[in-house]
C-alpha cells in the first residue's frame, strides 16, 4: 500500500470516539422542541453524532431521526460522536440534557409573564377628554 493511502487509512482510525449514556429527565421527553435544540447543538461540530434509544440509532443532526426515537421521560439515550471535536461536542448535548433543555426555567417563567400585555381598559371610550 502505497505510504499517502496507508496514512490516510490511520488517520481515519485515529478519530476520537465518545460515548455517554444519559437518561431524559425532562416531564415531555424529546418532543419537538428539545428535538430542535439538541439537533441545533448537535449541528455546530464537524464529528459524526448518533443517538441511540432502544434499538433504534439515527443521526443527531436530524430532526426528524431525532423525533422518530420517541424518547420519553426516562429513557435512556446512548450518545456517541466520532471526530475531532467528538468531546466538546458530547459534553455540550450532554449539558443540553442535564439542564431539561431549559424548560424547567421556561414552566418557572410562564405564570408570571402578562397575558396580553394589556387591562382591556384602556382607550375603551374611544374619544378624547375636552
């Protein structure tokens, strides 16, 4: 085998590999919204990331993989990125998932924020005071 193939064969092999296992925590599970941001965080490293929930396994970076795997509250999801930013990239989706995706601070902030910004009561008599 001729040196530049045989070099270009080690460096494919020399490709750091994560894994982590992580149990979802979040009350709804992998619905559309996590789904989106763990693909958003997945789609900012260069290294191939999978996602395993059962038996199935699909690619991090796709929503509708992502979707697909249903995982639910409890579940156990098997990450695992391959590449040169494998454990930047493990330890960012893995942050994304420990924190519940954000949603409990999002169900902590949703009874306070005002309904419609407005009483109702205001410019109800349609005209000006003279």
């Amino acid at each position: 085998m001729p040196a530049a193939a045989r070099e270009g064969r080690e460096k494919e092999t020399l490709m750091p590999v994560v894994e982590r296992s992580l149990i979802i925590t979040n009350k709804v599970g992998l619905h559309a919204r996590p789904a989106r941001l763990l693909v958003q965080t997945a789609a900012l490293f260069q290294s191939q990331i999978l996602l395993q929930c059962g038996t199935q396994t699909v690619n991090a970076k796709s929503i509708v993989g992502v979707l697909r795997l249903g995982a639910r509250c409890g579940s156990t999801i098997r990450l695992r990125a391959e590449g040169e930013d494998a454990e930047e990239a493990v330890r960012s989706i893995a942050d994304l998932v420990l924190r519940n995706f954000d949603e409990d601070a999002e169900d902590e902030e949703s009874p306070t924020r005002p309904q419609g910004g407005h009483t109702g009561t205001e410019g109800a008599s349609g005209g000006t005071s003279a």
